[in-house]
C-alpha cells in the first residue's frame, strides 16, 4: 500500500510540475513568446511617406525627390571584415579602415555604413553581391535648380533618431506638412520567408506629404540672382540681397541672397550661409526710410508736399548737428525736394511736425520692430527701443534711416504698403497646399492693416518718382517708366559709431508707379567701387528693372 | 423516391473529400504565389524608382541654368536694347462714330 502512495505522489508530483510550467510558457511567458513567434511568422516592412514637392508658380518642381538608398551591414553574415570593407569603401568613397571598424563592433547586429546614396552607387554596390551588405530604399532630395533660392527653400537633413527633417525657409517651416506620415505593411511568412498571399495581412497607407505651390517666379527669381551677382563683382560688395514682392497680394516673387549654398550639399558649406539674411538679419536702412516718415507726416495733416523747410545749414538737435549727406544746403525747399535732394535737415523737420508720439505710431504701424509672419523658418526681428526710451535725437535720426534696425523684409513690406493704396500685407511665400489627393488649400492673402489712406499713398508715389526722376540716380533709370523709388546710403555702426567708410548702399521701389506689378529692395553690403546708393543699388535695381519689364511685357510711356 | 435520397446522400462524403482536396490544392499554389508577389512588388518598386529617376533628369533638363546654357551655345544672345512698340494708330482701333 505504501508503494502504491509512493507512486501515486511521484505521479502528482510530476503533474504538478507539468502544470507549472505550461502556467509559466502560457501565462507568465506569453507576451513575449507571441511576440518571438510573430516575428517568426510575420514580415513587418514600413511603407515610407514620400515627402512634398515644391513647385514654383511656373508648375515647374524646384525641390523633387530622388530615389537612393541606405547602405547597411549585418555583421554576423560577413566573413571577413577586411575584404568587405575594401571591396565596398571606394564605392562609397569612405575609407576603408573607418568601415571596417564600424562592422567590427562587438554586439552590432545591423550597422549602417552611408546614407542617400545615389542609384548609380547602390547598382554597383548590389553587382558584388557580399553577404551581409544590404541596401533599404530611402529618398533624397533633389534640388532641380541647383542652389536657385536656397535660403528660401531650406534643406532637408536628419533629427536625433534619424529620420529626415526640414531645417531653414520653407523646409523648416512646413516640414511637418511636406513630411507625411509612413505607413507599414505586415504579411504572414512561410518557411522560406516569402509572404503568403492567404495568411493575415495588416497593410497601413503611408500619408505621403503635401506639395507647396509658391508665388516664387523661376525666371524673375533665376534674372535677380544673375544681376545680384553681376552687381557685387561689378561694385565690389561684401554681400548684396534684392527681394521682390507683388504688392496687391503681398506674394514673394523673388528673394535672392549673395553669398548663399546649395541645399544639395549643404554640409559642404558654412552654418552662416544657411541663415536669409532678408528674413533674419537686420541694417540701418538710411535714406529710404524717409519716404515712410513722409508718408506718415502727410497722412497725418501736418505737412502738405508743398509745405517749406529752411534748408540753410546743420539743424541742431539736442547737443548734436545733422547735416545733409553732402553737405550742401538749398535754402527753402519745399517736401517735394526733401526727398529729391534726400535731405536729413528737411525730415528733422519733418519729424519735428509729427511729433514723437505720431512718429512713433508710424513705426508701429509700418510694422518696424515686428514679425512680418512671413512663412520661412528664421524670420527674426531686432528689438525696437521701448516708446519711453527715445531720446531727441533718437527720434531725429530715426526720420532719416540711422539709430534704427530693420530687416530688409521689414522695409520692403512697409513701402510695399505705399503701392497698394496703404495698404500692409502680409508676406507669404506659398500660394497653395496640395495633397496627393488633388485636394488644394489656398493660401489668400493677408492684408494686416491700412497704414495710410489711398490718397496719401498717390501723393507720397508722386513724390517718389520725382526722387527717382530728379535725384542723384536718375542717372540710371530707364527712360519712359514712371518708376517710384528711393536710394539709401546708411552707415555702418561699428563698436558704439558709425563707421565713415562702411555703408549700406540700398535702394527701394516699385513700378509701374501707376499700376505697381512689382515692389523691390536691392541692398549691397560695403560696395568697394563706390559707398553711395545712387551709385550702386539704384542703377543694379534698374537693371533688374527692365529685365522685369520685359518679361512682365510692360512697355515704356 | 426514398431510394433517390438515400443514393444522393451516400454521394455527399465523396463530394466532400473532393472539395477538401481541392481546397488543399487551391491553397498550397496561393501560398507559393507570395514569392511572385514579391518579385511583382519588387519590380513595382524598381519602376517607381526608373520613374523618380527620369523625372528628376527632366526636371535638370529644364532647369534655366541649363537652357541658358544651351540657349547661348545655340548662338542666341541676351538683347542689347528692346523696341515696345506702343498703342497702333489704325482704323480697327478707333471707335466707330
């Protein structure tokens, strides 16, 4: 009988057991022997988004992708570590000892050798056939216009997990619509690891991102950058930038930069040339900020164009005397040839009858010292000095340009507004979103407010194109086209003074006078060949200009 | 009648086993159709790349640095001066009395 118990207890005993471990693989143990036999028998493969385009109004792509591919290793299929490297590194055009550390790794199950390379490079790499090299399909960027506005589109580079982002312009700014989101695709496998058409299979569609069409136009765009660099060899500038906008809708027909990268190759450039110095960098505009205190002092009563101001000598402000820029005085002049002379006597006078608060209002109102919300990444702003810290002379130089900042956007916004029956508007970039499901967002312009009224705009354009008619560029103007615009000439402040060699030489625009197609900012940083505005900026706006009559098919008077 | 029946029910066991036959056929050829449908989907992949490919080279093609190029080496050359010829003074354009 006791053997019998004996046996009967080896036999719960060894029941027991049983039981606990089926308790421990079902129960205990289930999530992840699901998850070893699921990637057993599942295939998981992510279905990649595609990125946006960017199109130019002219449907023509200026940013597209390109197939490439990503090159990767799996250590544990590769042999000889020396032979693989030395057979895939000229390919790359890596080294071969930097390769052969990276897959020599201990513990590295999959190592990523390059990225975004091109076909051409993966045909080859697959022709060798090496085990333990594997290829995963990625896209590139791809810049069909080489380094054609590139501060304004941007550059695509990787996050900190390595997926690919939009840095600067607009591939920063819309990169979480340009982006999409991946999708993934999981199929049942059989033994051999091919997927099986009657198993399971989940399949999740990628959102492929949207396209931006721009207001940006190639051949204006592609014209201003050729001039823009004819324009610094020719007056030996440091740096030079020209913005046009379309003042009716405040669109960005064209912004160029010089120095600037190709997008294509960014690494191969310095950080500081990724930075548009239209949207982030920031100058003393000079003389052709006068024409906005002009404005201002019209709309606001206080001066008519005929009123006079005694041009005889140095005004005194303060413990300081502001001259003209040449030093040459007119006697009584009226507004009118305030501007045409560019007299900073005439606008400390004309500052003077707006008074502090009223001028002070016209930078607000002009938008001097905001955000335009133009839609590019790096827009920044300098800081204008609080309305309770502006001293006399402060408000004196500010009537003429100096002691002042802004960015050239800022500016050409602010006279924009003069072409379009003082109305101010917002810059924008792209004209439209598109999906690929042919969905499309139009983006409408935006007007921010009316700075002056429609008559006052007439008058202060009249007056514009007689600074341009019978000031010191009239040089330069293209006969029969009303053209209203404005030089400037501003030193460069240099550790707490104004530099006397070192200008900003600017001019500011628009033209048609009467029917303004397009409104421009020229600036040149330091021209070596002349520091003056009239002498540099206005005749290289010029010459844009009539490239910009010809294409628009705008014929002289 | 009777005997209809009965016969029609000793014919549905063989009926079965046939369908299930077939079934067995039918299924193991779909489960070997997942190589050709990853050698489809590979192809696919392989003229969506040929695709992005050429539409890049037509997008280089077109780009203004290259017309102007090959606008230059055609002999074409930038105007030196432009002739608008303005509002014409002719019989269409005058208003009828």
């Amino acid at each position: 009988m006791r053997r019998v118990w004996v046996v009967f207890g080896s036999f719960l005993l060894a029941y027991g057991f049983i039981i606990f471990r089926l308790f421990y693989w079902q129960v205990v143990a289930s999530d992840s022997l699901r998850s070893a036999a699921a990637a057993q028998y599942f295939l998981q493969f992510p279905i990649p988004a595609t990125r946006g385009t960017i199109i130019a109004s002219d449907a023509k792509p200026l940013v597209m992708n390109q197939a490439a591919s990503l090159v990767y290793a799996t250590p544990k299929d590769i042999n000889d570590t020396r032979s693989f490297s030395q057979q895939v590194s000229p390919i790359l055009s890596l080294e071969s000892k930097d390769v052969q550390d990276r897959i020599s790794q201990p513990g590295m199950v999959w190592v990523p050798i390059a990225r975004k390379v091109d076909r051409e490079i993966s045909d080859k790499l697959r022709q060798l056939n090496l085990k333990g090299l594997g290829l995963e399909k990625e896209s590139k960027r791809y810049y069909a216009e080489s380094s054609m506005a590139a501060q304004l589109l941007g550059f695509v580079g990787s996050d900190e997990n390595g997926k690919d982002r939009g840095y600067f312009g607009l591939e920063g700014y819309y990169d979480r619509e340009l982006r999409g989101k991946d999708g993934s695709l999981q199929v049942e496998k059989d033994v051999h690891g091919t997927p099986m058409l009657v198993g399971d299979v989940i399949r999740i569609e990628p959102e492929n991102g949207r396209d931006l069409v721009l207001w940006l136009d190639r051949t204006v765009q592609y014209s201003t950058e050729r001039r823009l660099r004819e324009g610094i060899q020719k007056y030996g500038a440091k740096e030079g930038s020209v913005v046009v906008l379309d003042p009716k809708t405040g669109g960005v027909l064209a912004m160029a930069s010089y120095p600037n990268y190709d997008p294509g190759i960014y690494t191969k450039f310095s950080r500081e040339y990724y930075k548009n110095p239209i949207v982030a960098s920031s100058y003393e505009p000079g003389s052709t900020f006068k024409v906005l205190i002009m404005a201002k002092a019209l709309d606001e009563n206080v001066i008519t164009p005929n009123t006079e101001v005694d041009e005889t000598e140095a005004i005194q402000v303060d413990k300081y005397f502001i001259k003209t820029w040449n030093d040459t005085y007119h006697g009584r002049i009226p507004m009118t040839k305030v501007l045409e002379y560019s007299s900073n006597v005439g606008m400390v006078f004309v500052q003077k009858k707006l008074g502090k608060d009223k001028l002070l209002s016209a930078l607000h109102d002009f938008g001097i010292g905001q955000l335009t919300g133009i839609d590019l990444q790096d827009e920044a702003t300098p800081e204008l000095r609080d309305d309770r810290d502006w001293s006399e002379v402060d408000l004196a130089t500010a009537s003429f340009g100096q002691g002042i900042a802004v960015t050239p956007l800022q500016m050409l916004r602010a006279v924009s507004s003069l072409a379009n029956d003082g109305v101010l508007m917002e810059p924008r970039v792209v004209k439209e979103i598109r999906d690929k499901k042919e969905q499309h967002i139009t983006v409408p312009p935006k007007k921010v407010r009316q700075v002056i009224r429609p008559a006052t705009a007439h008058v202060i354009t009249e007056m514009m194109v007689a600074a341009v008619d019978n000031g010191e560029a009239k040089w330069a103007k293209p006969n029969g086209y009303r053209i209203a615009g404005k030089t400037g000439t501003a030193q460069i402040p240099v550790a707490g003074h104004y530099d006397e060699k070192k200008t900003i030489a600017s001019f500011v625009g628009f033209a048609p006078a009467d029917e303004p197609k397009f409104v421009m900012l020229v600036t040149l940083r330091e021209p070596a060949s002349s520091p003056w505005g009239s002498e540099t900026a206005a005749p290289l706006f010029f010459t844009i200009a009539r490239d910009l009559f010809s294409y628009y098919g705008i014929s002289p008077r | 009648m009777k005997k209809f029946i009965l016969k029609s029910l000793g014919i549905i066991p063989f009926a079965a086993i046939i369908l299930v036959i077939f079934e067995l056929i039918v299924s193991n050829e779909l489960a070997s159709y997942g190589g050709r449908i990853l050698s489809l989907d590979t192809s696919i992949e392989s003229m969506q790349q040929e695709n992005d490919t050429l539409e890049a080279h037509i997008a280089s093609s077109s780009a203004l640095s290259v017309i102007q190029v090959k606008a230059f080496a055609q002999g074409f050359t930038q105007p030196t001066s432009v002739l608008s010829i303005g509002p014409v003074e002719v019989a269409l354009h005058q208003s009828r009395p």
